[in-house]
C-alpha cells in the first residue's frame, strides 16, 4: 500500500520529513515530491502550496502519478467552533467549498451542478483515528471543514461560513484534495491543527502558532501512518 502524506505549506510536511529521515527527492509539475520506503511500506510526501488549484494538483499527481492508494492531509486552521482553541486537532466527516457560489441560479453555497456541497471522509480512516486518539490520551474533535481561497480573519465571514455550512473549522486546501480523492476512490482523512480563530488577530495567531499546531498535527498523522503500516492494509 502506498500512502500519500500532504500539507500545503513546507512547515506543515517538516516533522514528517524529519521523523522518516532518508527519503528520495522527484521534482514533478512545479512541487517536489518525497518518496520513503517506511516500515516495508511506500510513502510520497509532498506540500502542495496554498490554496484549492495547488492542492487539486498536488493530491492528483499523488494519486495519478506517484500512485498514492491512500492520502493523508495534515495541517493547520482556524477554529470557527468555540470550543476549538489553539492547537486541539479536528478531522473532518465532510468538507465543503465555502466561497463556491452559483447561488444566483437558485443553488444552494457550494454546490455547481454534477458536484456536492459536502464530500465525506472515509469513515475507516475516521475510526482509525478515534483508536489513535485514545491510544495518545488525546482528544480530537470530529466536524466540519470548510475551505476557500481565502484567509478568513473575519469575524462576520467565519461566522457566515460557520452558518450556512455548519462549519467547526476552516482553511484553504481540504475540500479540494476530497473532491479529488473522491473522483479517484482513494480513501482519505483531512486533520488540522488549530492556529487562530479566523478573527481580526488571525494573521498574529497564525504566526505565532504555525509550528507548533503543523507539529501536534503531523505528529498524529504519523502515528495514523504507523497503525496502517502494521495492518498493511
Ligand atoms: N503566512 C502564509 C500564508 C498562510 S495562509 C504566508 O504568508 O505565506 C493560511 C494557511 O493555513 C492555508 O494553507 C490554510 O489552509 C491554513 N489556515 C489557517 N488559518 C486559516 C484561516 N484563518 N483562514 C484560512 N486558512 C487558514
């Protein structure tokens, strides 16, 4: 089986990179790309650059080039829910594009014809994690993602994304790595790690937070890595 393992910034990719330590460097369609041999399975690691058009590209070069048969998204967010603090992790059950809008044709908020507001995460990968989750003594929150090419630090914004999406968190890359995975059949799991709250303080938070949330995310992820590789699922 071989595992993509994707963040869209270099930060987000750096702990996993650290913690395979030997992997081998491919240079294809504008990103670099990280293939391991990790405990008898196959990984490609890559940071796709911000935003959905970057991501879409990254998680369908995994998949159609580098033949990925599972992706892992690990990362960062701002928290729409309140009980989402800095640093806690959430994984997503579904995720939607918030700033997809045909609504002047009488569509719902991200919906265009032939697609789906909302894609679902693959539900072993969320029970996976919940094991995960207990065997670390943490907890992670199950919810709602919502993505758009925007940095929200918004409150009226993030507030009207939580509303009409039932958003908990939001950030620039997971629904379009799901719709991609979806279309392909590869099971996927999208977790991020709190860095702000999507408020006028944002960017501050951000900054200030960014190494240590990538961290407590792909720290998780690979220990979801390790319960795949000793399945060999
Ligand atoms: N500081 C960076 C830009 C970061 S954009 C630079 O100057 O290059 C924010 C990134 O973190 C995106 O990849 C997004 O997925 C995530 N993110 C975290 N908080 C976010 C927020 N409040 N709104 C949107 N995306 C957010």
């Amino acid at each position: 089986m071989k595992i993509a393992i994707m963040g869209a910034m270099p930060e987000e990719i750096a702990p996993i990179l650290q913690k395979i330590g030997s992997y081998k460097t491919i240079d294809y369609a504008g990103n670099r790309y990280y293939e391991a041999t990790y405990k008898n399975s196959e990984l490609v690691i890559a940071y796709s650059k911000i935003g959905k058009v970057f991501s879409t590209l990254t998680a369908t070069t995994m998949i159609e080039h580098f033949g990925a048969e599972i992706l892992l998204f690990s990362g960062v967010a701002g928290a729409i829910s309140p009980e989402l603090k800095v640093s806690d992790l959430i994984v997503a059950t579904k995720l939607a594009q918030h700033d997809l809008d045909i609504t002047a044709f009488g569509h719902p908020y991200g919906y265009v014809p032939e697609g789906s507001v909302f894609v679902a995460a693959d539900k072993e990968l969320l029970e996976l994690s919940k094991r995960v989750a207990s065997s670390m003594k943490k907890s992670i929150k199950e919810g709602v993602i919502a993505t758009g090419d925007q940095f929200v630090a918004n409150e009226e914004r993030k507030n009207w994304i939580g509303s009409i999406f039932g958003a908990d968190a939001l950030e620039m890359e997971g629904a379009s790595v799901a719709v991609v995975c979806n279309a392909l059949n590869v099971p996927f799991f999208i977790l991020r790690s709190i860095s702000d709250a999507a408020d006028m303080d944002a960017s501050f938070s951000f900054d200030e937070f960014l190494l240590t949330s990538a961290n407590e995310s792909a720290e998780f992820v690979m220990k979801m890595v390790d319960e795949l590789v000793n399945k060999n699922i």
